[in-house]
C-alpha cells in the first residue's frame, strides 16, 4: 500500500469498525452517529460532497425544518470529530496503517496511508499523551515539562519529600498506583479561513447567534464554513497548570496534561482529576454531579455564593483598580472533591480571572498558604490532621500588576460526599 488509492474498501470498512469498537467515541452519542454516517458515505460513495443539512437530517435526525444557519450542531460535530481524529492518530500509541481525517472546510471522510512513529523510550501510554497536539498555547511550556520534569531521565529521578502540609492536601495525587490527569480550560474561538476570532461574552458554540459582531464578520466572508476552536488557553491557566505539575513531578507523580475539550468520562473514571480554570472554560464542571456552593463567575466578575446561609455574603466581587482591566484584588475557589470513578479524587483550582486562577494554585502549592487553610479549618495552628473529604474553600489573593502579594482565608464550606 503506497498512496491512498491503493486502500481497497474492506481495508476503510476494517479501520472504521476498529475505531467504533474502541473507546474512542464511548458514550459521545453525536460524535459516534456522525463518524458511523460519514464512514459508511465515504465507504459507499467516496469523494461526494456531503451538505450540512443532509447529516444533520440524516445522520442525527434533525427535522425536515432545520436550518444550519440557525442551529449549528452539525458544524460543532464534525469540529470535535475532526479534533478528535487528530489526536487519536497523532498518539504514537495508535497503531495501523491507515489514517482517518476530516479535511478542513470539508464534512467528508479523507483516508490516507499513516505514516508510522517510534513511540518515546520510557513514557508508557501516559507518558506518550502528556502534550496535546493540538494545544498552541501551551506548546513551549508543556515541552519545557516533558524535558525536565515528567519523563523519567535515563539515569533515574529521585523523589523529593514535600513539607507535611502539601503531602496531606495533595496525597491522594501522589499515588503511585493510579495517574493524575491535569485539565485545563479552553475559550471558544472561531476559525474562519486564517483568522481566529473571539467574543468574551461567548464561551459555546450554540451561543453564537447572539454574538452580532462575530456573525455580521462570518457573513462578510462567503464560502466559507465557521468552526468551533478550543485549542488554546490563558495565561493564567498555563501557569497554574505548570505549579501543580512541578510540584506533583517532584514526587515522582505519574501525570498527564489534557484539554477540557478533550477531556472524555473515561478519564474521569480511571484517573485523579485536577481541574484549572472557571466553569466558563473548563466545560467538565458544568456536568459534574456535584451541587457546589461557590462557583467563580465572569458577568459580573465574582465569587457567587449559590446558597447563602443567613449572615452570608451572597457574592464575592472583584475589586478593579484604575481601568477595568486591572485587578486590585480578586476571589478563588479551591474545591476538593470525590473522583467519579472508584478511589479516585478530584482537585478543582477556579477563579473569575486568570490571572486569578493561576494565583489559586500558588495557594495549594505553598506550606505557608496552606497552613492558613489547616488553621482555620481544624481551628489549630499545629494540627495536620486529615482535611475533610470533600470541601471548598474562598481564598482573598491581592494583586499587583497581575502578580498575587498576598493571600487570605476567607471561608470554606464542608461538603456532604
């Protein structure tokens, strides 16, 4: 087999029923109908065209009425399908021949012959996904990881002992015998042609139509079809993302580095979850089975309070100083929570901000932060005793110039498990 028409179609049928059988599109019932649609189309009829209203009628049984120019679930599926497709066949833990993609301003299937990769010596399957191909932002920083702290050098690595406040708070990361998954959010941009675009007011595809600038832009260029974009990350974000995985690298922590919009229930089920960013970013929060108390919101920007006992604030606001896009002093959410699947934990670090986000993590990174949280939680000053199993705590962080000077216990709230 040496170019793409030389795959015969029992060779596409095998590779579509491979990818079917395995998790790759487990419990995502819209993504699983439109890769069987669009498999069976470019099996039975390759290189016809497909419009976006015959798979949305067709394959996830729109009415006889829909109009994609309204509702855009056909666009967001194939995007994430796309995306999809690249990582799997972008992991050199992914074996075959043959490669399926979905080429750009297109809804069909493309099969070509895949180029095989060496997989990295000593990475092991977690190692080989640490860096998502597709996450821009984080490139530099997430290789300057890979090179210094998370794959085991030739010679060995040895473990550093952490101060007792960072072995309690996070010794359920520290398990050797179960992976901890790092998560972080993603805005919304739109991909049109080479532009990306962005409306902060927009952070989901189907909110698009009330974004009028962003629409009156996509109309002003013809032929071309919008898609969803969640490749890329905030300041912030990536410095936190950074804090947590050095300080879990440094005892030897087996990690892994994922975007929210990648980010599947399987992952949830078999691993430790540590999410960064606000629930505007990071979509997964939005669907945990948790009725969290304090949730960081963007409009206005705050900590709300969503049940507010009585004496309670109900919010936490930002404080801006000079011009609106200077934070004098912000609110984060540290929320420590049961994991999804069996004896698994998860640690969500939250502000409105990013820059707030990323001060959140110094917070759970430091002995001397943290002994503020034991402090007021065990109400003694010299005790380590084993935090509550699932909690939130506020956090006060003061700032200039978008760095945290200091930090302060506000409140916490202790959650029935």
């Amino acid at each position: 087999m040496t170019s793409p028409e030389d795959i015969s179609r029992p060779e596409k049928q095998q590779e579509l029923e491979t990818l079917l059988s395995t998790g790759f599109v487990k419990e995502q019932t819209h993504l699983r109908a439109l890769l069987e649609y669009l498999g069976r189309k470019a099996v039975e009829d390759p290189g016809q065209p497909i419009k976006e209203y015959t798979i949305g009628v067709e394959a996830l049984g729109k009415a006889d009425d829909y109009d994609p120019r309204i509702d855009p679930t056909v666009r967001v599926g194939i995007g994430r399908l796309r995306s999809r497709l690249a990582e799997h066949y972008d992991d050199p833990a992914t074996t075959g021949a043959i490669r399926i993609d979905i080429p750009k301003g297109q809804y069909q299937l493309a099969f070509s012959v895949r180029r095989q990769t060496t997989p990295p010596r000593g990475g092991g399957p977690w190692g080989q996904r640490l860096v998502p191909a597709t996450a821009m932002l984080l490139a530099g920083f997430v290789l300057g990881i890979l090179g210094t702290l998370l794959l085991p050098s030739r010679g060995g690595r040895q473990s550093v002992d952490l101060p007792p406040e960072l072995q309690s708070f996070w010794r359920a990361h520290l398990d050797p015998a179960k992976p901890t998954l790092v998560v972080y959010g993603t805005p919304l941009f739109i991909k049109l042609d080479r532009w990306l675009l962005r409306d902060s007011r927009v952070n989901r595809w189907e909110e698009l139509p009330q974004a009028e600038g962003l629409r009156a832009l996509i109309d002003a260029v013809p032929g071309v079809v919008p898609e969803p974009a969640y490749d890329y990350t905030g300041g912030g974000e990536a410095d936190a993302v950074f804090t947590i995985t050095r300080l879990l690298a440094a005892r030897s922590a087996a990690l892994a580095v994922k975007r929210s919009a990648t980010v599947n229930w399987d992952d949830f089920r078999d691993t430790h979850i540590v999410l960064v960013g606000s629930h505007k970013f990071n979509r997964p929060l939005a669907e945990l089975p948790y009725e969290l108390k304090y949730v960081p919101m963007s409009r206005p920007s705050r900590v709300a309070n969503t049940r507010p006992a009585p004496g309670e604030a109900a919010a936490y606001a930002t404080v801006f100083g000079p011009g609106r896009d200077v934070i004098a002093e912000e609110y984060a959410v540290v929320s420590s929570l049961p994991g999804i699947g069996p004896d698994t934990h998860m640690t969500v670090i939250a502000a409105p901000s990013s820059d707030g986000t990323a001060a959140a993590a110094e917070f759970v990174a430091r002995p001397d932060t943290l002994r503020q949280l034991y402090n007021r939680m065990h109400r003694s000053p010299l005790s380590l005793d084993p935090l509550p199993g699932a909690f939130q705590v506020v956090v006060r962080i003061r700032m200039k110039g978008g760095v945290a000077v200091q930090f302060e216990y506000v409140t916490h709230h202790v959650m029935a498990k």
